[in-house]
C-alpha cells in the first residue's frame, strides 16, 4: 500500500499541518511534501532527519528530489505537530547562521532585521507547540 499524501506546500504554509491530524488514522503510513525554493542540501535534509528521530516520530525517513523534500512517517499521536516543529527548529536554525554570518560582514541593518525575523519564528514555534499539546 503506497504512502499516503498528507500535506503539500511551501515553508509558509506548513503551519496547517496540525489540521490534517484527523482526516489521518493512526498506524496508517504518509508523507508530506515540503516544496522549496532552492535544492536541499544533504546536510540539512540529515538535520531534519535527525530531529524528528529525537523528538520521537517512528518510521521516519526524509529525502528529496530536485528542489521538493519528501518526510515519510508512520502516524501516532501527534507526528504531524513534532514534524513541524522539527521543520521550524532546522528553520531557526539556518536563519541564526545566515544573520551570523552577515553580521560577521559588517550587515547591522540586515542582522536587525533577521533578529526580528527570528523572534517572530520562535513566537511561531512556541504558537505550535501549544496548539498540539491542546489537541492531544
């Protein structure tokens, strides 16, 4: 029985997921497909990867195909929220690099505005956070 499609979209869309939790049985085996901009690197894809066996989601496996990443997964209470906030924490912390490294390059205006960026993140993981636990 091949996977079934959970959820498909952009890293701004994603914060629906926790809507799908119900239309989804548990046991049942599906994936999401996370649509980037750019090609995942390899060691991103192994970050993600590695967050989701810590926070506890069976069955996991994550891979790509040209700019689209594919995250496999067998359902149990509550996958859908902890993919997303694995998919959040990677998230984070490529913006704190990114804002690290141009502060490193004299960028003040650029890293003010990927702090704000940041904050706004956190707020939004903490938001998920909540919002699975109130599910459950």
């Amino acid at each position: 029985m091949a996977d079934t499609l959970i959820a498909q979209g952009g890293v701004s869309t994603i914060t629906s997921l926790g809507n799908y939790d119900r239309y989804f049985a548990e046991g049942e085996k599906g994936y999401v497909e996370l649509n980037c901009r750019a090609a995942v690197g390899a060691d991103i894809i192994g970050a993600l990867s590695s967050q989701l066996h810590y926070l506890g989601v069976p069955e996991t496996s994550v891979t790509t195909s040209g700019s689209n990443v594919y995250i496999h997964f067998t359902r149990q209470q509550p996958p859908l929220a902890l993919i997303v906030l694995a998919i959040m924490a990677v998230a984070a912390v490529i913006v704190f690099i990114i804002i690290w490294k141009i502060w490193k390059s004299g960028g003040q205006v650029a890293v003010t505005a990927g702090a704000i960026l940041a904050v706004l993140g956190v707020i939004a993981v903490i938001y998920l956070a909540i919002r699975s636990r109130g599910s459950s």
